[in-house]
C-alpha cells in the first residue's frame, strides 16, 4: 500500500506509515483492506521426524573434557 502523503511502499496491515507515520486508517477504509498481521512461522516444524533431534538437549557431562570448559 502506497502512503498518500511520502509514497512510501508498506505493508497492508500497517495503521501508520513506517516513514512519515501519517494515519492510514481512513485509506486502508477507502480501499476494503481488512489485511491482519501474518504470524510466526515456524520452519522447524516442517522437518517432521529430523525436528525431535533439534529438541534435545546435550549434557556437558556427555561432552568431551576439550568442550566443557566453555560452559
């Protein structure tokens, strides 16, 4: 969506403009955008199996002498 004031370039869920922060409420009204904020999404979650991997947590007492004197 286009800033009617500075034109800068935003996106559609923005109630003000990044740049100049004009108001744009009334021409999100104007045009029918009733665009919401997209959330997260978490990438992880598409590895299925791989992903339980990601989870667990290694022990320092599992690692090697050399490793541990960083913890």
């Amino acid at each position: 969506m286009l800033c009617p004031k500075c034109g800068f370039n935003s996106f559609e869920y923005n109630t003000n403009c990044p740049k100049c922060r004009k108001d744009l409420r009334s021409v999100r009204k104007q045009l029918s955008i009733t665009a919401t904020k997209p959330g997260a999404v978490n990438f992880f979650s598409l590895l299925g199996p791989a992903d339980e991997m990601l989870n667990q947590t290694i022990r320092p007492s599992a690692l090697p002498d050399n490793q541990r004197s960083g913890l």
